[in-house]
C-alpha cells in the first residue's frame, strides 16, 4: 500500500492528544505528516514543525490557509487531523470538507446539532471520508464485544451500567493545566464540561458494543467543585429503543479514578464486564454463572477483532495500539478511495455520523436538566 500523507492541526507545543495520534498513525507507518497548522501562531506552529521535520512552507499561519494551499498542490495532504479544542472544529473541519480533504477529527465531534449535521451532509455531499476518533472502540477486546453481540450471542440486551470517572479535576482552586483550562470555559467548551469531554465516550461506547439506540433521556448535570461553573458530575438514566435501560455516570473530581471507562452490558443470555484500564482482556459471564475471562491474542477472540492485534497475547497493547486501529482502518479506506475499490463495508471506525449521535445525546441531556431532570427524546 502507498503511504499517504497528512496534515495537522492543533497538536502545537505542551498539547496532548496531536501528539498520540501522530504516534497512533506512525504505528502500521501508513501515512506520513507533512503539513500542519499545529497551533493559533506561525511561531508556534514552526516549532513543532521543526521538530517533527515539516518543510516550514508547509507550516501554516491559520486552518484556512493550510486547507486552501494543500488542496492547490499536487501534492496535497491526503486527509487532515483536527486536535484543537471543541469550539473549532466545526469551522476547521468545514474549512478542510470544502477543499475536498479528507478529515479525522477528535471527539466531541463539535458543539451544536446543526453544526453536526452539516459536517455530515458535507462530507456525504462531496465523496469525502470523516472519522471521529473515539479512540477507545479500537481495542480488540471492544472490537470483540461488539462482534460477539451483534452475532446474537448474549441474546436480547436488557440493561447496561457505563461510567466514565477521572479524578484529575477534584481540587478547589486547580484547572488541570492547559488542557483543564479550556474544559471548564464555557466560551472554549459549549456550555458543557464533563457530560461533552466523557459522556460522549460513554455514549458512543454503548452504541458501538450493543448497537443499541437510545430513544430518550434524563440526565442531572452538577456543579460540585467550588468555583466550577460547567458539570464535572453527570448522571443519565437512558431508555433505548425495544425497552432496554441503561445508567450513564461521569465525572472528574471521583479521586483515585484516573481514566476509568467501564461498560457492564447485561443479557438474557449472560453479562460482559469490560473496562478500558484493563483493556487486555473482557470477562463474560454465562447463564450458569460460569465467569469467562477472554484475553486478546488468544483463540477465544471474535476473528474479525482478533485480525486487529500486533503482538501474541500477554505482549501488552494499549491505547496507542487502540487509536491505531481505528487509523488502520480509515487509512486503507482512503487508499481504496484513491484507487477506486472503495466500498462502505471497509468503514470500521467511528463516523460523522457516530460523532454527531454524540453531539445529539449532549443537547438532550443539557435541555433535560435544563428544564428540571425530565425525560427528553433524542
Ligand atoms: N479521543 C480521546 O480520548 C481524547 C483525549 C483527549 C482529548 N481529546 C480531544 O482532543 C481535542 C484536543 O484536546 P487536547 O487535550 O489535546 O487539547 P490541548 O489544549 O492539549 O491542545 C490543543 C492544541 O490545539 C492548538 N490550537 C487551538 N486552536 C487552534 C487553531 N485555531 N489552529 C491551530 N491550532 C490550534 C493549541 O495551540 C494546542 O496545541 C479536544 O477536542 C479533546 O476533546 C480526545
């Protein structure tokens, strides 16, 4: 396969995650980065450019202009990564969407519904790929799960408890560096804070395992750390369509919990207990009560998820390993855009579409708390 070629932008100087996804794509080394915008000054961006060895005419001053340079060259970025706070990536996707590039974009996928929605009728509109990196639904052992409910093998789903606890934001007086920064603005944040940085994971997490649908929610946002003015503790009871429940809990002052996504999926058939902190392995439990522990590498493994691990069982693979499926996939699918054999079937990544359901189940959680902690429909 030939290496593709990709921008950047955010993921500048003391940020986090531009740096993990530069990490996560270098892993199978399917695409090279060779432009960016990786932060809101050219001194800045020039910096990291020097040090990842981006040729400075391709380090740029703003989004607008590096879309519109790359989509001029002919040799132009082949898709375009946005790791920028939550408030610019509708217009930094939109920008790259109308210059015909294809783009990966953290979550949450942007702030309002209808923003969402246009990033999805874009990208549909112009032929154009769009991951949301909801980098936890990569894991092998998630990939499994999902493979194993959707064959029908722990029968009809009847409830599901998903929590989402950080710690790193409990103490009066401490926003967490420059990432905490602009989590608990709500200029740089939407008017939500933990329920937009975690439910959306805990959100997206459900769907993607159990492929259940949510139909409506109730949801009671806090504001418990003094001085805090957006939620950083969320609780959300969820009905999905056909009936089933399921208890959604986040929060970042939950001391000793440092970034502990756990979903329990419980079916008539047996129950699934998977947690991302210990994302080796899924413990899954029959109708006898017989308590089966799969680990990744091993034969228990669905196929599918299995053709995801790199190292034999026991040689650990983490969250690097986890973003980097979800690249695997969405590389492969745009080396088959440019040659021709795409087929939607090669998607194995979370969507616009999937992003936007995200963007949904934050706006209904905020109007139902809004208006007294009443159910409210997606
Ligand atoms: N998938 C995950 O598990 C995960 C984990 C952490 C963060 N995130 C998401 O990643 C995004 C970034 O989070 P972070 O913690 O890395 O933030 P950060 O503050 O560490 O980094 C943001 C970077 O974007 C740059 N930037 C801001 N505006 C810009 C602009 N207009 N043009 C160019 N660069 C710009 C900043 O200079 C900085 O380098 C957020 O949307 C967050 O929700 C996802």
């Amino acid at each position: 396969m030939k290496k593709l070629t990709y921008g950047m932008v955010g993921g500048g100087p003391e940020s986090f995650i531009g740096d993990a996804h530069r990490k996560a794509i270098n892993i199978d080394a399917m695409a090279t980065l060779t432009a960016g915008c990786f932060s809101r000054t050219l001194e800045k961006c020039r910096i990291t450019g020097e040090q990842l060895g981006v040729d400075p005419q391709r380090c740029y001053a703003s989004y607008e202009e590096m879309a519109k340079a790359e989509a001029a060259r002919p040799d132009g970025i082949d898709f375009v990564v946005v790791v920028t706070p939550n408030v610019s990536h509708y217009p930094v996707c939109k920008a790259f969407l109308e210059a015909g590039i294809h783009v990966s974009c953290d979550k949450p996928l942007c702030l309002e519904v209808e923003q969402a929605e246009e990033l999805a009728r874009l990208a549909k509109e112009k032929g154009l790929l769009f991951m949301v990196t909801y980098t936890y639904m990569g894991h092998v052992t998630a990939k499994h799960i999902r493979d194993y409910i959707a064959a029908g093998k722990l029968g009809k789903i009847r409830t599901v408890m998903a929590e989402y606890p950080q710690g790193w934001l409990a103490y009066e007086g401490e926003w967490g560096g420059k990432q905490g920064a602009w989590r608990c603005d709500p200029k740089q944040s939407g008017g939500v804070n933990c329920l937009g940085d975690l439910g959306t994971h805990v959100e997206n997490a459900v769907a993607t395992l159990t492929g259940l649908k949510i139909k409506r929610v109730l949801a009671k946002m806090d504001v418990v750390v003094p001085g805090r003015v957006l939620d950083d503790n969320d609780v959300v009871m969820v009905e999905y369509e056909g009936g089933a429940t399921g208890v959604y809990w986040t929060s970042q002052f939950a001391i000793g919990h440092d970034n502990d996504l756990r979903v329990r999926i419980y079916g008539e058939n047996g129950s699934i207990l998977w947690s991302q902190e210990n994302c080796e392995k899924v413990t899954m439990i029959q109708r006898d009560g017989t308590i089966i522990e799969r680990h990744r590498g091993n034969g228990g493994i669905e196929p599918g998820a299995a053709a995801y691990g790199r190292l034999p069982s026991g040689h650990t693979e983490g969250w690097l390993e986890s973003m980097g499926n979800l690249y695997r996939s969405f590389s492969r699918c745009i080396t088959a855009k440019k040659d021709g054999s795409f087929t939607e079937d090669m998607i194995d990544y979370p969507t616009v579409e999937a992003g936007a359901e995200g963007v949904k189940f934050v706006h209904a959680c905020l109007r139902s708390n809004k208006e007294g902690n009443i159910w409210v429909d997606m």
